[in-house]
C-alpha cells in the first residue's frame, strides 16, 4: 500500500455516490443560463466535497493536496469523468497546473498562485491553440514574447483558453527563442488575467454551446521576467510533461462517460417496449450493448496499461497515442448507440446524452487530432522495423502489468 492512508477502492465508491447522489442532481443548474445560480451551485457542491474529504485527491501533499498516487488517482478519474463538472467539484481541473507551478514557477509566483490554487480561491487557464494556424503541428505557433528591460513582451492571439474569464492567470506558450530549433524555440510565461492588453474577444461556442473555450487577444502585455516557467527553451519540454498524465487522465474520465451513457442506455432498453415485447428483447438493441461493453472494455485495458508504464518512469508515447484515438472513438461509438436506443429523447436536453455527444466529438480534435496521434505511433512502431530492427515485442510491453 503506498503513503496515501485511505483505500482508493472506497475513496472511489464515496466518489461515485456523491457524483450520482449530488451531482447528477445539479446538472441542469449548473449548465443552465443563470450564471449566479450556477455559481452558486458549483460552490455549494465544492464546499460539500471538502466535507466529505474527497477534495484534491491526486496534488501532492506538499502543496495541499491529499497526496493520492498516480495510479490510485487514474482509478478515480474514471468516476469523476461520469459529469463534465465532476472536476470542478473535486477541485481536479488545477491538477495538472498546481504540478506545472510547483516543479517550474518562481518562488514568488509559487507562493501567490499555489495555495489558493489548490484550495479552489482561483482558476488558472492555459493557452496553446491559435486561431490561424494549424496547431497540429504546435511549431508554427506565433505568439511571440520579447524580453524588454527585465519584463516580456507578449503579443498575439489564442483560443480554446478554457475558463480564462474566471481565471486569475492564464499559462501562455509564447516563441521566445525565433532563432532556436522548432522544439526548443517557445516558453511557457504565467500571464496574470488582469494584465493590460488582456483582452478576452469571445467566449467561442463549440457545437451550439458556450462553453468557456475564450479568444484572447494580446496587445503588448508586459509581465516581469520572472513570469517565466522553468527556462528560456523549455516550453515543449514542459508542455509533454503536462500533457502525458493528463491524456491518461482524458482517457480515464471518458471511460466515466462511457460508462454513464451504458448504464442510460441498458435502464432504457428495460424501461421501453416495441413491438410486443421489451427493446432489451430485440437482438438489435443487445449487439449495441455487446459492442459497447467490448469496446468500453479494451480501452480501459489499453489505458490502464499507458498509466502503469507513466508510472514506472516509461513516456509510454505508443501507449498514450493508442488510448487518445481510441478512447476518442470508443467514447463516440457508445454515446451514439445510447442515443439511438432512447430514440427521439436522446436528441434532447431531457437526458445528459445530447450534451456527451457534443463532448465526445470535441474529444478527437483536442490535445492532438487523431490524425497526428496515428501519424506518431505508425512512425514509432515502423522505426523499430527499420533495417532488421527488433520490432515490437507485444508480450514485454504487457509484462509490467501485473
């Protein structure tokens, strides 16, 4: 048993029973279009929560959190992801920035921003995607930051900053090195929200939602060098150590998902009859319980097995590109099949289903197009074919398993 002092197993059944018992109930709240009432409801809940002792399970210790290991912490993302608020509520959404600051910020910006972080006082925000360019391939990122006097210079534009008009600060990856190599030439700069030349242009919708995804503008922001994340260069080097846990995380909250659509949609072939006899009846209907089971079942085995490898020090890049396509699809594939069985309601707002739908299309498109995932793990796989190479020995990946 590590250091963590309660049992996951039970950490994460209380994690389910406040989700279905809390959570569920306030959904429609909190999405809904009065925004103090929602408000005001994410609080209630928050506060109930550090109640329960179930808030910032996964931050270290040493910055306030409950010091959950990793893999233990894997296991409770899955719960979480079963409602898009579940990580504001379990205070998880600053996880992986509370980490960032923590290992690369400066004492001064550590002490500002990581207590209140961690205990959910502020929000932070993180801005890597441009509108004009294709930020597939994030080296032709051109938002550029120049060093004037002791303090940067930031110009330029990003979107999809999620949350950035609650945020106190947004983490900015910027080109600070223009006559660097691709992958050492941008930093990563701490930009308060309230600096001058912050200017927020729109909450940008996504799929008829408004959902928190900003365009900001900046017009020659000035923030003191010591804004600055680690070293000049290392922006891409911070950037994978971020996005390597999180994809695992990603994963492992669609899994939730997956899985809330599953349970939707097995109460409504029971609850439904056609035809002289139950929808559960109709061979039709169990092929899409079968596939979905089978698909939900291999992408929880192939995401389990990336989160082990993360965890025993391997960058896993095979595994996290295979469980990024394919939790993606699987998350995709089961939320439709729920749709189709509950028939017309499934098109609306009655059951949380139209809203997952929407989710799950954003799902192959953010932290890297399925394109660029298949694209990298194909080029890995056929490198250790090359001239008689090795290969790809499937039975020692697995042997860390156990």
């Amino acid at each position: 048993m590590s250091e963590h002092n309660q049992d996951w197993r039970e950490v994460r059944a209380r994690v389910k029973t406040f989700m279905e018992e809390r959570i569920y109930a306030q959904e429609s709240t909190l999405q809904g279009e009065d925004r103090e009432a929602a408000r005001a409801a994410l609080r209630e809940l928050i506060d109930q929560a550090k109640q329960a002792g179930l808030w910032a399970l996964g931050h270290p210790k040493e910055v306030g959190g409950q010091g959950m290991p990793f893999m233990e912490y894997v296991y409770i993302n899955e719960v979480i992801g079963r409602s898009e608020f579940g990580q504001q509520v379990f205070g998880t959404v600053s996880h992986q920035d509370s980490i960032m600051l923590h290992l690369y910020a400066s004492p001064k910006w550590q002490a500002e921003y990581l207590a209140p972080l961690v205990n959910g006082d502020i929000y932070p925000s993180f801005a890597m995607t441009e509108p004009d360019i294709a930020s597939s391939d994030p080296t032709q990122l051109q938002t550029q930051a120049v060093l004037e006097d002791g303090h940067w210079v930031i110009t330029g534009r990003k979107w999809f900053t999620t949350g950035a008009a609650d945020a106190a600060y947004t983490t900015i990856m910027c080109r600070t090195e223009p006559d660097a190599a691709p992958h050492h030439a941008f930093s990563m700069i701490v930009v308060p929200t309230s600096a001058e030349g912050y200017n927020i242009v729109r909450d940008t919708p996504v799929l008829g939602m408004n959902s928190g995804h900003y365009e900001v503008a900046y017009d020659n922001i000035r923030v003191p060098e010591d804004h600055l994340l680690g070293r000049r260069g290392e922006g891409f080097m911070i950037a994978q150590k971020r996005l390597g846990p999180g994809r695992i995380f990603h994963c492992m909250r669609w899994l939730g998902q997956a899985q809330r659509a599953f349970d939707l949609m097995c109460e409504r072939l029971h609850s439904r009859s056609a035809f002289g006899g139950s929808l559960a009846s109709k061979q039709l209907m169990q092929k899409h319980v079968f596939d979905s089971l089978a698909e939900i079942q291999a992408a929880r085995q192939l995401t389990l097995q990336a989160a082990r490898r993360i965890d025993g020090g391997d960058p896993a890049r095979v595994e996290i590109g295979m469980i990024k396509v394919m939790g993606a699809t699987m998350l995709h594939n089961v939320i439709d099949r729920a749709i189709q069985v509950h028939g017309a309601m499934g098109l609306t707002d009655d059951t949380p289903l139209s809203r997952m739908y929407r989710h799950a299309r954003e799902a192959r498109i953010y932290d890297g197009p399925d394109e660029v995932h298949v694209q990298s793990v194909a080029r890995q796989l056929l490198k250790r074919y090359a001239d008689g190479g090795p290969g790809w020995d499937f039975g020692e990946r697995d042997g860390e398993m156990a």
